[in-house]
C-alpha cells in the first residue's frame, strides 16, 4: 500500500459508489469521509464511506446488501460505534454503518476532516505522518493505523475547543 498524491478522481469513485449503496440500501445519509475526502491531501487510494443508519440495532438488515456489492464485514475491526466493511482486493473501499445520534464515531470524523480543511498546517503535518508511518509499515495495517492515532487525539482536542 502507499500514500498517493491526491487524486481529482476520488470524489467522483466516491460519488459513484454512493449513487449504487443508494439503489441497494435505500435512501440513506451516505457521505465520503477520509484523507481522500480533503481536497490536496494525499492519501492511501483508498475512499473511506460512512452511511448513516437509524439504529445500529438494525445495521443486520443492511449486510446481505452490502454483501451482494462486494462488501465484507469485518467484526475484528467494528466497534459498538460501526459495523466496518471492505471492498476489494487489495481494498478500494472502507466502508461503515454508523449510528450519529448514539455513539461519537460520526462526530469524530466531522471534527477531524473539517479541522484539517480549515488548518493547512494540520493538514499537511498529517500528511508527513502518514507517509512516514507508510514507509515502516508498508501493509498499511493496525502499526499504521495506531501510529497516526495519537495526532488525531490532538486534532480532535483543538477541534473541540474551537467548537466552544
């Protein structure tokens, strides 16, 4: 796996993935979260969806759906926020069924991704640690990911006072 330069196209794979989880799960708030959501950012080519569902209670009705569209379920990587899903081989899409009114999953990626759009030099101080982290832990895995963990926290801190 590698941290590409942005690509113009991930809104549009995005957009198009979205308008077929659409057709299959119904009329449901769907949006594109990720580094491939911030314009400029370079990212893992990965797109990184988040369908908003009423009630995690109810996200079992949605997985012979996302199943059929390729979608696999990953318990080892959901959490009582989200249900997580993968598409392709190697990955294209991260997938999560996520409930906003109960958990703080949602909130997070709002505050996060808006915080590195309104602050360039979060942005690309993000963008270094990723590309870094990359390089030692090239399969892009649980290293990778706990590895940018703590900057997220910090981010997370400073967007939540400026929302005061």
């Amino acid at each position: 796996m590698e941290v590409a330069s942005y690509n113009q196209e991930w809104p549009k794979i995005f957009q198009a993935e979205k308008k077929l989880l659409l057709k299959h799960l119904g009329n449901l708030d769907i949006h594109h979260i990720g580094s491939t959501s911030i314009p400029g950012l370079s990212a893992k080519p990965v797109i990184d969806i988040v369908v908003l569902i009423p009630s995690l209670e109810d996200a079992q009705k949605y997985l012979l759906s996302l199943a059929e569209l390729g979608y696999e379920y990953k318990p080892a990587q959901s959490s009582q926020e989200r249900y997580f899903f993968v598409k392709g081989n190697p990955a294209q899409f991260h997938l999560s069924l996520a409930q906003p009114e109960k958990f703080s999953y949602w909130k997070r990626q709002v505050f996060f991704l808006d915080y590195l759009r309104e602050h360039p030099d979060a942005l690309r101080q993000y963008e270094e640690l990723k590309k870094d982290l990359i390089k030692k832990f090239p399969d892009a895995g649980p290293q990778y990911t706990e590895g940018k963990s703590e900057f997220i926290q910090y981010i997370l801190l400073l967007a939540e006072k400026e929302q005061k």
